[in-house]
C-alpha cells in the first residue's frame, strides 16, 4: 500500500510503522484551501523522517522540467506529472503527449546542464533553497 496526502512528518512515520510500501507526498494546496503549504513545503521534512525507508514520490504543481529536479533534490524518489500530459493530450492527442514529455525532457536535461549534474544521483546531492528573503 502507497499512502497517498502525506503532508507531515509525523504522518509519513504512522504510515511506514502500520505497513505502507510508500509515501506519496501531496495535498490539495490552493485548489481546495489556499492556506495549506504546498507539498515542495512539507517534502525536507518527511524525506528526513523516512530516511530512505520507503520511496517517497511526490506531486503537487509539477510543471516544469526544474520542478521535478527540485522535487527530486529535496527528497523525493519519484515524481507525479499530471496536469501538462493532460493539456497535451486535450490540444494534440498522442502527438500533444509526446511533445509535452519531449519539452520535459529537454528543460530536466538544461537544468542538469547548468547545474553540473551530470547523474540523477548529482541531482539528488544538490542543496536547494526553499525560502528567499
């Protein structure tokens, strides 16, 4: 079973301890409440707490080929795309798809390029800053 909502520390350790095979961090951010802390808020904290017991895949506004190299610095093993696959296939079908994972593609591979990661393993070292003053 893959626990799906985690938003807590806390919660992802509950889920491990009663059996969950995963944590799948993700809330309904500004769709359903616009206080609640996006899910790259609350990622640190839960990929401290479960500390490579189980994957951890997270979603949550992922658009861009960066995002989900932030996603994957801050702790996260997998990463959920949605909304852009659907877009491409509402405007291209296939075709749409095809060129969305393309596009994906080549942003992850540029962000990797200028960042010196040359392995998703350097991906994974990389220090990312979560706050700006």
């Amino acid at each position: 079973m893959i626990v799906k909502g985690i938003q807590h520390p806390d919660d992802a350790v509950a889920a491990i301890t009663a059996g969950a095979a995963g944590i799948y961090v993700s809330n309904h951010g500004g769709r359903q409440l616009d206080g609640a802390p996006g899910a790259i808020e609350a990622l640190p904290a839960i990929a401290a707490a479960v500390d490579h017991r189980v994957p951890i895949i997270f979603d949550g506004g992922v658009q861009r080929g960066t995002h989900v190299l932030k996603a994957l610095a801050l702790g996260a093993d997998l990463v959920g795309i949605g909304r852009p696959f659907s877009y491409g296939l509402a405007l291209g079908g296939w075709e749409g798809v095809k060129a969305v994972a393309d596009h994906m593609k080549m942003e992850i591979n540029i962000a990797m390029q200028l960042t010196g990661c040359q392995t998703m393993a350097d991906v994974k070292q990389m220090q990312i800053k979560t706050t700006f003053a």
